[in-house]
C-alpha cells in the first residue's frame, strides 16, 4: 500500500494569469448585470491592448475608433453571454479579430471575374 504524507497541505498561489482571469471573469459578470464600473475597469484594462492588437490587423488608423468601440458595445452587450469555455481576453480578442475583419472587407475591392477565363 502506497504511503500516503502526512502534514498540513499547501495551498499554491495562484498564477497571476488565473488571477486576472478570475478577475475578469467577476467584471463581465457585472457588466452582464449592467453595471458601468465594471464596464469602465474592463475598458480601462484593454483599451491600449486591443488598440495594439487592431491596429496591427487592420493597418487603417481611420477603423482604429470605430473597431474598438463596436468590441466594447458587444463586450456590454453580450456579457451575459460568456460561456467561460475560454479566457475572457480570448474572448474579447475574438470579437477584437472579427470586428477588424470586417472592417477590412469594407477595403476591398471585390474583383469580377469573367466566365471565358
């Protein structure tokens, strides 16, 4: 029969990622309640990063606003909707990336192929 130690058993620190995480998690579940503070912190959280990260898929700095602010109007509404299969800032990155891409559509020009070719 394996030995089993005895002695009191140590609770490890979390990883600061986890803790964040967690915290955000707490954030969007007020926001899904509608709570503006918590719409403010998560704001204040990741506007500098999602500006980074947009801006590096969208390279038009006109889209840079318009991008961020539709992430943070379904980031409010859809808050609720965070299954938490995920990190919250994969997440909002996701939207992030979807919302650039839809942007960049809007430069494109759609080319017309012709039915001999």
């Amino acid at each position: 029969m394996p030995s089993v130690a005895s002695g009191p058993v140590r609770t490890q620190e979390l990883p600061p990622d986890y803790r964040d995480d967690h915290g955000d998690r707490d954030l969007l579940r007020r926001i899904s309640c509608a709570d503006r503070e918590a719409f403010q912190q998560l704001y204040l959280d990741y506007y500098k990063r999602l500006a980074r990260f947009s801006v590096r898929v969208i390279r038009h700095q006109d889209d840079l606003e318009e991008v961020i602010n539709d992430v943070f109007l379904i980031v409010w509404q859809r808050a609720g909707d965070f299954r938490g299969a995920s990190r919250v800032s994969t997440w909002i990155f996701g939207i992030a990336y979807r919302r650039a891409l839809k942007s960049l559509r809007r430069w494109t020009i759609p080319v017309k192929r012709s039915l001999q070719s």
